[in-house]
C-alpha cells in the first residue's frame, strides 16, 4: 500500500518535480480510483489544449471537465501541491478566475517558491477585470516581513540550513582542534549564528503569517461584504466586491470570515463566496 501510494502521488502531478508533493490528508477514496481520476482530468485538459484555436467553446467544455476531475480528487481528501496547480490552470482556462486564484494560492502554500506557480498565478490576476493587488501589507507582521521580501523563500531556506551546518562544521572543527589560539574563533562563531538566527527568524515570521491570516480570494461576483457575521448587518462597503478580489483572512466565524481588503478596509463575508489558502485544504474533505 505504501508503494502504491507514492506511485499515486507521482502519477497524480504529471510534472517533475514529484519529490515535492505532499499529501496531507488520508484520501477518503483509494488510490486507484483517485489515480483513473487523474488521467482523466489530464487527458480532458490534454484534449482541450488542442481544441483552443480551431474550437474554443467546446475546449472551454473539456477544461470545465477536468477542472471538475481534479476537484473530485481535492474533495476526496488529497492535499498535494501539483494537484492544487493543475486544478488552477484547469480553472483558468475555464474562465473560473476567482477559483484558480484560490487553487494557485494553496499549491503556493504546499509548495512555496515555484516559479510556475508564481507565473501562473501573476497569469490568472492579470486577467481578472479590476486587476488583482495581492500585496497586503498592514499588519505589523507584514511590515515587519516587508524587509526581505526581496529575496525569496526557498533561498532563505537553503541558506538557513547551509548558514547552520557551517555553524556547526566551525563548533565540530573547534572541538576537533582543541580551539586552538591563533584561529579567531570567536568572530567565526558570532557571524555563524547570527546569519543562522537572522535567516531563521525570517522564515519563521512567514510561516506564522501565513497560519494567522492566510490569504484569500473571492470565488463569486456581487459579494456584499457586512459590518457583522450575519444577513442582518449592513453592508460594509457602499459597493459589492467582485470575484478575483484577494484579501487576508483576519478571523473565521461559523459560515463567515472577517476580511481586510488591500486597501486595508475589512468585513465579514460568507465562506461560499470566498476560499483561503489552508482552510481550502482542511474542508475540502
């Protein structure tokens, strides 16, 4: 079962890099069945991508299909990176802005730094009809992660863990050595470990940012965002929010999340109209 498992999780991506696929979640149906839906859904989005020029109506069909293939898979409980990719480019193409936005923004959370996700998910917002702004930068956490922004994720995390084993390597030799007198060890040590906690602390401030408030987008159009978690507040905008608008999540309430906009204005939403990035993947089954 085991063998087949990862042989599932290597088929399901139809990409290279399988070593990065995670799966969260026990799938509530099994492996083969989940894997006959993969194929499906690729072959259907193979099949539309050669139908674009010549008949686009019915290619729009085909990737309605496999968008609609890839999602029986996240409903069956799968949580994996390349999954959540392919549903998004499945979905873009189908004209579902707002959804592959919220695909392309949990396989960015699985899989942090991808390029193709990246551009894909640059693609999507370009297309949608107010112009998505993702960067959201009002709470302190977010300032505070505004100053290395520039450098990505992943590059922060090799270096991290190259900045620890050189830490470690000069304590090893140190030791070895008998620290002898004429090797400046101490500078050594110092620089060592600051680079070591500097980068550290970076990658820990945006894990936690993106577990306290994950971000998010709107899957429907005229959204009415409220003042309160209800029907019967009034409206917190004079305005409904359009699909493909993204936000950050700031609360979750039974049915409702409390949203801050990128204009840093906030209200409540209901959770059919909007998905976040992690409680995608935690409701999905």
């Amino acid at each position: 079962m085991k063998i087949l498992a990862l042989v599932f999780s290597a088929m399901l991506c139809f990409f290279p890099q399988f070593a990065q696929a995670q799966i969260l979640t026990i799938p509530q149906v099994s492996e083969e069945a989940n894997l006959v839906i993969a194929i499906e859904a690729q072959s259907k989005y193979d099949e539309a991508t050669a139908l674009v020029v010549n008949d686009p109506e019915q290619a729009r069909e085909l990737f309605r299909e496999s968008a609609g293939k890839f999602q029986r898979i996240v409903d069956s409980g799968v949580s994996n990176g390349e999954l959540f990719f392919n549903l998004g480019n499945s979905l873009v193409q189908s004209d579902d802005l707002g959804r592959a936005i919220g695909a392309y923004l949990q396989a960015q959370r699985l899989l942090p730094g991808d390029s193709r996700i990246a551009a894909n998910l640059a693609h999507a917002r370009s297309l949608v009809a107010d112009g998505a702004t993702p960067e959201i930068e009002s709470g302190f956490l977010d300032r505070v992660a505004s100053l290395w922004k520039w450098i990505s994720f992943p590059t922060r995390v090799w270096g991290a863990f190259i900045a620890w084993t050189i830490l470690w390597g000069i304590v090893v030799a140190g030791i070895l050595c008998g620290w002898i007198a004429r090797v400046h060890w101490r500078p050594l040590l110092i620089s060592a470990s600051a680079i070591c906690l500097g980068l550290s602390l970076t990658v820990g401030v945006d894990a936690i940012r993106r577990e306290i408030n994950p971000p998010g987008v709107l899957v429907n159009d005229q959204v009415v965002a409220r003042k309160g978690n209800g029907d019967g507040f009034a409206p917190a905008f004079t305005e409904p929010l359009t699909r493909g608008s993204e936000f950050t999540m700031l609360e979750m309430r039974p049915g409702w999340y409390r949203i801050r906009l990128v204009d840093g204005q906030s209200g409540w939403v209901k959770t059919s109209d909007a998905q976040v990035a992690g409680e995608l993947a935690r409701t999905s089954g």
